[in-house]
C-alpha cells in the first residue's frame, strides 16, 4: 500500500472547501429565493400538512368521566335533586340515595382522608354501630325508610360506601361489599323491644347529624351512644299515668263533656293505665294490656248511665267513654304503617298495620265486654255528645291540653312540648274551621294533618332536630275515638251495620290522618330550604352545643 504525498491532500481538501462555498452561494442567488430582507409570503391555509388521525372540525368527542364506583354506569350519574345541594340535611340527602337503585347512586363526596386515617375504621364495627343506631330508631317510632336514611348516611361517613342497609319490621340488616371481587359482609339485629322515647330518638338523630358532619369519631360514637341507653326516661311512671287522665279529660271536653265528665274520664284513663302497667309487669303481651286498659273507663261510663237513670243528674256517659278511647287509639303506629306503605316499604307497612289491628282488636274486646253488660242492665247509652262548633274556644284549649299530654307520655324533650302543644291547637283550629264551613270529615282531617306535618317539618327544620316530636302529639286532637266508641256501642247493641258503618269512618279518618302527615312532610322537604344553610338565619347563628343535641 503506497501513502499518498502530504501535499497532494491538502490540495484536494481546499479543492472540496471552494466547491461548497460556490455551491452556497449560487443557491443564496436562486431565482426561487426572496432576496435579503424581503420577508416570506405566508403559507396558504389548505397547504398546510394534516395527518389521517385528526378528528375534523365541527367533531365533538365525548367527555371523560372518572369511575368512583364499580356499579356506577361508564356514562356516570348526574348529581340531582337534594344531592346537589351541599346545604341539605342528612336525611334529605340519605333518602335520595336510598330512593336510587344501587346501579344508579353516584357516589357521594367526602372529606379528604389524612394519611394517619387512611385506611379508615375497620368496617364490622361500622357496620355494627350503624345496626345499634337503626335499632334505636326503629324501636323510637322512626319510619322504615328514614332508619334506612340514617344507616346509609352513618356507613358513608365512615368510608362504606357500597352498603345496602335493609329495614323490616323487626329485623335489621346491612350488607357491605368493597369491590365486585370481594365478598360482602352482612351484620343483622333484631328489634325484641319497642319503648316511646322521643328524648332518646332526638339525641341518636343528633348524633346521626354529627356523624354525617365528620365530626365524630368512631369511638366517640360508641361512647355518646352507651350514654344514651343508660340515661332514665324523663317522666316518671305516676307522670305517665297523670298525663293519660289530662289527655283522656281533654278529650271528653272536646265531645262536649263538663268538669264533672272531665275529672270522671281522667279517672278512668289513671285506673285504665295503671292497670296496663300491672298486666306489663305480669309479662302479658300489649293485646292484654289493651283491653284491660280499656275496661275501666267503659265501666265508669255504664255506672254513670245507670246512675243518670235513677237520679236527676245528668251525666254524658259517652263523653266518659269517648275520652278513655283517645289515650288508647294507637295514632303513632298507624300513621308510621301507612308512611311505610306510601315509601314503598310494604312489609314493614303490613306489619305494622297488622299490630294495630291487634290493638284496636283489643280495645274492641275490653270496651264491648263492658258495654255488653251495661246493655243488659239496661243503661241508656245514647251518641249524646255536643258537636264542637258550640264551644270553640274551650274545645281549642281541650285540644291543647290533649297534646301537651300527649308530649309527656311520648316522653317528648321540654323544651319541644311548647311548640307540638301550639301546633295541636292550630291543627284542630283548622279542622274546627272546614268542618264549621260544611266540608266533610275526611278531607278537613286532610288537610289539618297535613298542615301538621307541613308545620313540624318546618319546626324540625330549624330546631335542627327530628320531625316526629312536633307532629306525633299533635295529631292527637284529629284521632275518630267518637266513631269508634259510636261502632262499638252500635254492634253492642246488635245494630251491626250501623256498627261497621261508623268504623269504617274511623278507619277512614285514621287513613286521612296518617297521608295527610305524609304529604305535608313531602311538600315541606320539596319546597322549604334548610334555614342556616341554604337560607341565612336572621342574626347570629348559634354555636353546635347550644341547638339541643
């Protein structure tokens, strides 16, 4: 291999040099080439490069949602309703969600987990305190669907969001399921024991409200919880039996009865109630408790019409009887049977109704086995009552009387009884009025329950608390103990159509009662605002600890 000479390459490589720099300078001289200094025309607009991946203008693509929960559909849920408004109480919320097929429910917002409790409550004692606040609701009164409300919204609070609580008549249960490959978890309890308790009912529903709020822990739910089932019931028994002979008194007045009716019906509802309180401790089931409760103002009133008989004194034995039934009517249960069926709760509304037929079987067997014999020694017992239109002001105190009664044998909180009392007499001051203006039994009783309702949920509203001590009492006042006493005294008397005639109409103003109640709590959570919250409160709004919770 012979090198080339030095020299010889360095010619070559400047050679190379001259011919690019003329190159460069006769393309910098191309006719084609704007001359220094001229600027270039812009591009034209359909030359400029597209790709076959593009989407053509005028082509919308389709939002991206983020799937919060695997039984959500892929095209999401749109948050409506009560959902959508922050403000809302916890039952508001809860029951949309409950009202929701379990495919359907978006999945509610939380508060941002710390670190420190990230991995949340283990999730059987969340399941396990929320079946021991259901139960307390359920044993209180509440109905089906607000215990499942509350169940919901104390799962979710604690992490749980695919939950399923389930609410009979008395069985609880709740199914959790973290994931489509995970197995659930149910937890169930039983309800053995019902008890009337409207101060223990409104301090679970606080605590249900302080849950839902994240400001409870677990633990601390515990413990407010055990507080509650210790706690003493307000009124003492003696209270309780007192109260029954005011609301029997009162409720004689309002059928037209005297002071002397007034003291002898109050006397037959203490003996009555004491009696029943003897048959509980024995360990007799309610439908013994009923009749026997039963047949003390029943007797009292056939002694008052024998006596009538052989003196000149005249005495309404009806009235005494009428205001003995209205202590014992279960009001309570039969609205709650029939708010059970209108939510769509059918097995808890029939059972339900299948326990007040129990009882008003039993009042049924006590007060005609009294008025049998009365019928046999021959005592005049005629419907002699006097209609209301006759004394409005004092059966609008009686009505009064009747409901704040009422309130202490529901074991109501102080400091609600004012207001359910004020409601009780605005309820029977607007039946007074249709029925003064020649509007039937029926729709009066309607429309008075249903501006109770409307009313106490405005009352709980901005109490901050639960509808049921504002509307329980005071529907006691609307409560068909004439038409019943009327049914009976006619099939004691063999007029047995007569008879059936006047219980169908109580039956058909308890029904009215029980959907009036629903429909004015329906419209007052379609149309009145959370005060405080989604409407400002006039002045100062109060600290937590001061709202009665």
């Amino acid at each position: 291999m012979v090198g080339q000479p030095k020299g010889n390459g360095d010619a070559a490589e400047q050679g190379g040099e001259s011919e690019d720099a003329r190159t460069s300078s006769e393309e910098s001289r191309s006719a084609f080439t704007a001359p220094m200094g001229v600027p270039l025309p812009p591009v034209p607009e359909e030359e400029h490069p597209t790709s076959e991946f593009t989407l053509p203008e005028g082509l919308k693509t389709p939002p991206h949602f983020e799937h919060g929960s695997a039984f959500t559909p892929p095209e999401g849920v749109p948050v409506v309703g009560p959902l959508a408004k922050p403000g809302s109480p916890w039952q508001d919320r809860m029951r949309s969600m409950v009202r929701m097929p379990l495919a359907e429910r978006p999945v509610p917002e939380r508060p941002a987990r710390t670190e420190e409790t990230e991995s949340g409550p283990p999730p059987p004692r969340v399941l396990d305190l929320t079946l021991r606040i259901g139960e307390l609701l359920l044993a209180g009164g509440e109905g089906a669907e607000d215990v499942e409300a509350a169940m919901f919204g104390v799962a979710h609070a604690y992490g749980l969001d695919r939950t399923e609580p389930t609410v009979t008549f008395t069985l609880l249960s709740i199914t959790h399921q973290p994931s489509l490959v995970d197995d659930p978890v149910t937890l169930s309890r039983t309800v053995r024991r019902r008890g009337t308790d409207y101060t223990r009912l409104s301090s679970v529903f606080g605590l249900v409200a302080d849950i839902t709020q994240g400001d409870v822990s677990l633990e601390e739910a515990y413990r407010r919880l055990a507080e509650m089932r210790r706690n003493r019931h307000p009124y003492t028994k003696w209270a309780l039996s007192a109260a029954s002979g005011a609301l029997s008194g009162a409720a004689s007045l309002l059928v037209g009865g005297d002071a002397l009716v007034f003291f002898l019906a109050a006397l037959g509802a203490v003996l009555g109630d004491r009696l029943a309180w003897l048959c509980a401790a024995r360990g007799l089931p309610e439908f013994y408790q009923f009749a026997a409760a039963a047949m003390p103002p029943a007797g009292i009133g056939v002694s008052v019409a024998l006596l009538s008989q052989h003196t000149d004194t005249k005495i309404q034995a009806s009235a005494v009887i009428t205001g003995g039934l209205f202590a014992l009517i279960p009001g309570r249960a039969l609205v709650a049977a029939v708010q059970d069926g209108l939510t769509g709760f059918y097995i808890t509304a029939a059972a339900r109704l299948l326990e007040v037929v129990y009882l008003i079987v039993g009042i049924v067997c006590g007060v005609l086995m009294i008025l049998y014999v009365g019928d046999r020694l021959h005592a005049q017992l005629t419907p002699d009552v006097v209609y209301h239109a006759n004394r409005p002001v004092t059966q609008l105190l009686a009505s009064m009387l009747l409901t704040l009664a009422f309130c202490i044998l529901l074991q109501q909180e102080r400091h609600t009884i004012v207001l359910a009392t004020l409601n009780g007499g605005v309820a029977w001051l607007i039946f007074g009025a249709l029925s003064t203006a020649g509007v039937k039994p029926v729709p009066a009783t309607v429309m008075a329950a249903g501006l109770v309702g409307l009313f106490g949920q405005l009352l709980s509203r901005y109490q901050f608390a639960s509808s049921l001590p504002y509307i329980t009492a005071a529907i006691g006042p609307l409560l068909p103990g004439s038409n019943t006493y009327f049914g009976l005294l006619n099939i004691a008397q063999e007029d047995v159509n007569k008879g059936f005639e006047h219980l169908a109409t109580a039956g058909a103003l308890a029904l009215a009662i029980a959907i009036g109640v629903n429909l004015g709590g329906e419209l007052a959570r379609l149309f009145i605002k959370t005060p405080g919250q989604e409407t400002p409160l006039p002045g100062r709004r109060a600290a937590k600890r001061t709202r009665g919770f």
